[in-house]
C-alpha cells in the first residue's frame, strides 16, 4: 500500500519547509510466519516564505500545491500555520 504523508523539518523566523514523503509498505503471512516490508522516500518539498507556498517536486511530477493538500491528510493545516 501507497500513502503519501506530511511533516514539518524546518521552521524558523522567515522560512518553513514542509516534507512530503511517500510511505510503502506490505504484510502478509506465509507458513505462519508474518512478514512485513516498510520503506520511506522523499516525494517533494513545499517551502512557505513571507505568505508564499513553493512546491519543489522531486518525484510526484505533475502535481500542483493544490491537488496535493487534497491527498496528503494534514498538509492544509500545516499549511495554514505558515
């Protein structure tokens, strides 16, 4: 299963910087043995300035501000504190 997720790395007097990473992960049982296989990866960026959300795409190309605060649960309220 895909999800993508947010979490604040940086904040200080001018500049906040928003991570979007996507999580992977899959579980299962086998022989009766469970299994589970769990990774993170940097997805983009979003750097806020001065009243200003900067969307730096590393590798959800295609994607606007927009869509992802529709995808991403909490991004919209990390934004608003910026």
């Amino acid at each position: 299963m895909d999800k993508l997720r947010a979490s604040e790395i940086h904040a200080d007097d001018g500049i906040r910087i928003i991570a979007i990473e996507s999580v992977h992960y899959s579980s299962g049982k086998f022989a009766g043995l469970y299994h589970l296989h769990a990774s993170i990866e940097p997805a983009a960026l979003v750097v806020c300035t001065a009243g200003e959300n900067r969307l730096v795409n590393l590798v959800i190309s295609d994607t606007s501000l927009e869509e992802l605060e529709e995808r991403v649960e909490g991004l919209s309220a990390l934004l608003a504190k910026a």
